[in-house]
C-alpha cells in the first residue's frame, strides 16, 4: 500500500490521507483521520491505451472552507493530484 499526505488551510489546517493499493487500484480518501471516499480501482482499468480517471470532489474546513478536487488516474499506477480551490496542493 501506498500512501500521499498532505494538508490544506493556512489557519485551520486539515489533514489528508490517500491510501492506495497497487494491487486492487482501490483508492481510500481520509480527512481528519475520517474516511470519506473510496475509489475501486477496476472502474479507472486503461480501454485501448486510453488512460481513464476520475474526480472526487468535497468541500473540509468549518470558518475556513476549501473545495477540494482529487483527481486519480489509472487502475494500477500512483498517480494522484489535488487541487484547493482551483489550487494545486499535491501532486505524485
């Protein structure tokens, strides 16, 4: 399992966690030590070399609101990026 950290917020900071198997493609988003998502890697499986990908989108933060937009592509492959409001925070 692989797993990308990272935070978002200046005065109150949230936390996030991806946890990812390369061996199923499943895909785990936690906030806060809460999970809030989980992505089964089968749906992201590349069709005729075209790579799929997927968007999970959520807005953290209770007086210091961000939307948050994880993009994952690939059944089998780490490659996660996270954008905070049109930002991006993270990428692998």
């Amino acid at each position: 399992m692989v797993e990308h950290k990272f935070t978002v917020g200046n005065e109150e900071r949230q936390r996030l966690r991806i946890n990812h198997r390369a061996t199923t493609g499943k895909a785990t988003i936690i906030v806060n030590g809460k999970s809030i998502a989980t992505v089964d890697g089968r749906a992201l499986r590349a069709i005729s070399h075209v790579v799929d990908s997927i968007t999970v989108s959520f807005t953290i933060g209770e007086k210091e609101k961000h939307k948050v937009n994880i993009r994952i592509r690939g059944a089998f492959w780490n490659h996660f990026e996270a954008y905070s409001d049109n930002e991006i925070v993270y990428r692998s």
